[in-house]
C-alpha cells in the first residue's frame, strides 16, 4: 500500500518542514535537507524524527 499523492503534496519534514519525496521502492520518504528517510509502514507514514533513519552520502 502507498502514500497517496494528496497525501504527499501537505507532508513536511517535522525537522526542517521541507519537501519530502518518496524513495525509488516506495516503502519511505526522504528529506534531501536533513538527509533523512522517515519510513511507510502499512500505508502510513511515520513523521518522527527520533525513528527517521540517515540516508548515506
């Protein structure tokens, strides 16, 4: 199950509140600012920063 893109359009980064984009396999969204993934569980995306994971250089 994926993000809608309604859904998509109003999400912010809760760090920066910049744009997020979703990941090639569909299963997060990242922040390319805070280079962080902030993963989709079940349909739904979880916004917290503290279980954001780092994305690599």
């Amino acid at each position: 199950m994926t993000v809608s893109k309604e859904l998509l359009e109003i999400l912010a980064c809760p760090k920066c509140k910049g744009a997020v984009i979703l990941n090639e396999s569909e299963d997060g969204l990242i922040c390319r600012s805070c280079k962080l993934i902030y993963e989709i569980r079940d349909g739904i995306p979880i916004m917290l920063i503290d279980e954001a994971l780092h994305l690599e250089d």
